[in-house]
C-alpha cells in the first residue's frame, strides 16, 4: 500500500528564519523596507545635527546676552551698568581727554590707597600736569603694566608718585583679574598675549570663564541696577582721582560709622601676617618699572601710604606681621641707592600732619588727609 506523505504549507517568514544569515535580507520587501528605514544612518545623524544646532542656538544667544549685559564690562557692553568698578576701562578714556587738553607730564600709580591724591593739588605745587592712575587693589605688576600702558598713550612723566603698599609684593595674591581680563593691560606683562592669535584667545577664554554663577549674579544685579538706578558708591574725576560723595556727605551729617568701618579693615593684619617673603616675581616687576623710569630720565618718588592709628597699633600687636611689615620697608629703603629713587614711610599719620577723623576706614585716608600727604610729599623733596 502506497505510503501518502504529508507535507505542511511553506511560511514565508518561518522560511526566512530558517535561511542562512546571508540570505535572510532576501525576505518580504515590506518587511526589507522597514528594516533599512528604521536602521538608516541618516536618521541618527538627524538627530545629532537637531541637538548641535540647538545647543549652538543656546550657545550664541547667551553670548550676546553676556556681552550686551556685560556688567564687568569685558566685552565692550555699555547698555547696563556694571557691577564692579573697573578703572582701567573707565580710566583710559578720562586719560585720553585729559591728554588732549594739555600733556600728561606726571603719573600717580599704587592702589585704592592712593586713588584719592589730588592732582590738581600737585600740579599746582610742582608745575607739572599728574594723572591719577591708581587702581583697585594694584600690585607691582599692574603699576609697570598701566605705567607702560599710559606711556603708549601719549604719556611723558617726569614725575612718577608710587604709593607701593607695605603688601603689594606678597606671594600668595593671585594676579587681579582685572589685569587679567583686559587685553590692553596684560599684554604689557605678557608677551604671549601680544598679535592677533593672542588677542583671540584671551577673548575666548574671557567668554569661557564667563559661564559661571558669579557672572549670572553680576548679570541679574546689572538687571536690577538698570530697572532700578541706585547713585554709585564711588567715581572718578576727569584728572583719574577717585571720590566717595555717598561717605562724604554721610561724614558732613556726621552719621558716617567710621569705628565700625576702622574695625572692619583689620583683616589687612592677615593680609601683613600671611606675607612670609617678599615675591620675587613681583619684585621683577616693580625693578622693571623703576629701571624702565631711569632709563627715561623719570624721577620717581616712592612712599608706603598710611594707616589708620587703631589699625596700626593691631599692627604692631601682631609680632610676625609688623616684622613683614617692616621686611617690605626694608626693602624699598634697599632701592633707592640702587635706582635713584626717592623713598619715605607714612605709615604713621603724624608722619605728615594726618588727623584721626579723616578717614573712611583703617587703610583708606579721606580728601583733607590725601591733601596733607601731598603737600609733605612735596616738602620732603618730590
């Protein structure tokens, strides 16, 4: 009897799995055509170019922002206020309006410490025509870099007034980041900054440091100050000197907390007390700038300017920082055989007719002191 054999339906997709991997792609063209789309490269590839392009969009609408808000004024904004003093920004173009009146035939550089001296006060007793180049917090290198800088712009002192403070040499103060963030300033200190590559890479790292909180909070404060203006705490004169009218006036109404502002500076016995040497680095700077005056005949005066008598006398408390103290003065006296320099300590208001009342706090001396200072300045052979 003949054997019947039974044999069950070939199905299309069981028989593609039971083909060899090479051949499974020769299957149903529906199912082929799925595959390929849901594989494709270009699909991901889509994706990336999506995600790119918004983070680019994001990217360059906060970089417009910064620099239309800018309130460290880093990027040329000028629509909001800024934030923080600047005084190389707001200096230079004073300077170049002082400049094209009559030239600039004397410089006063150092800190906030000097920033008061009056120049017009000097230009009367002397015959020359001083700017005030002080600036915030300046140390030894921004007094060659401003100094180098102010020279380029047209500058000829024949008198430079130096207040170098008793700390401006110290060794664990990073370099400001004014300094820093100015091309026109760190250049004069830094040969790599110069040319236009130099130029592009300060500017990008300008924008790369300013994706931080710190400039978001300086942004929305500049924000706050632009819909509701507040009168700034301080300003500059045409001749560079720096004012405070908010304290003056509050010292006229005699409401102006200065032993609560004298007891608040005390932190410059830290600063004194943490100065263990003096930087060699920035002794390099400041010899630079003194050989740099030499060389064009600049007489150059050189002083430590005053404390207050209570933040003295904190001082003097402190053994190790009067000894560094002392340490600084030691060698300033050292330059002046060296460089011809002319060099006189004030530390001490008495030491030219100062007043205990004239002051704002313990290291920074009011209007009627800087007067008293300038003209012993002048007595003591400036």
């Amino acid at each position: 009897m003949p054997r019947t054999v039974y044999s069950l339906p070939v199905i299309p997709a069981v028989a593609d799995l039971q083909a060899p991997a090479a051949d499974r792609t020769n299957g149903s063209p529906a199912v082929a055509k799925s595959r390929a789309s849901a594989l494709t490269p270009a699909s991901g590839f889509g994706f990336l170019r999506v995600f790119l392009g918004w983070t680019l969009w994001i990217v360059l609408v906060y970089f417009v922002l910064v620099s239309v808000i800018d309130p460290l004024r880093h990027f040329g904004g000028h629509w909001f206020p800024q934030t923080v003093p600047v005084p190389v920004r707001d200096k230079l173009p004073l300077f170049d309006s002082y400049q094209q009146v009559a030239p600039v035939t004397g410089l006063i550089l150092g800190s906030s410490r000097s920033m008061i001296l009056p120049p017009e006060l000097l230009d009367g007793l002397t015959g020359l025509r001083f700017f005030n180049a002080g600036l915030f917090g300046g140390l030894a290198e921004d007094d060659l870099a401003f100094y180098r800088l102010l020279l380029e712009r047209g500058a000829r002192p024949a008198v430079l007034l130096i207040g170098i403070d008793d700390f401006s040499l110290n060794d664990f103060q990073p370099v400001r980041d004014e300094t820093l963030s100015n091309y026109a300033l760190a250049r004069q200190i830094s040969p790599a900054a110069n040319g236009p590559l130099g130029h592009f890479l300060h500017v990008a790292r300008l924008y790369h440091e300013s994706m931080s909180m710190d400039m978001l909070v300086d942004s929305c404060r500049a924000i706050g100050q632009r819909i509701s203006p507040s009168e700034p705490l301080n300003f500059f004169h045409p001749d560079g000197r720096l004012s405070y009218p908010t304290r003056d006036r509050q010292i006229e109404a005699r409401t102006y907390d200065l032993e609560r502002a004298v007891r608040n500076d005390f932190n410059y016995v830290s600063i004194l007390h943490d100065t263990r040497f003096l930087s060699p680095r920035r002794t390099r700077y400041l010899e630079a700038l003194l050989s740099e005056a030499r060389e064009r005949n600049t007489k150059v005066r050189m002083f430590v300017p005053p404390y207050h008598p209570e933040l003295v006398s904190a001082m003097r408390n402190d053994p190790v920082a009067w000894r560094h103290h002392s340490m600084a003065l030691e060698y300033y006296r050292s330059l002046e055989a060296r460089f011809g320099v002319r060099f006189t300590d004030y530390t001490n208001e008495a030491s030219f007719g100062g007043t205990p009342q004239a002051w704002y706090d313990g290291a920074h001396y009011n209007l009627d002191n800087a007067v008293k200072l300038i003209r012993q300045s002048v007595r003591d052979g400036i």
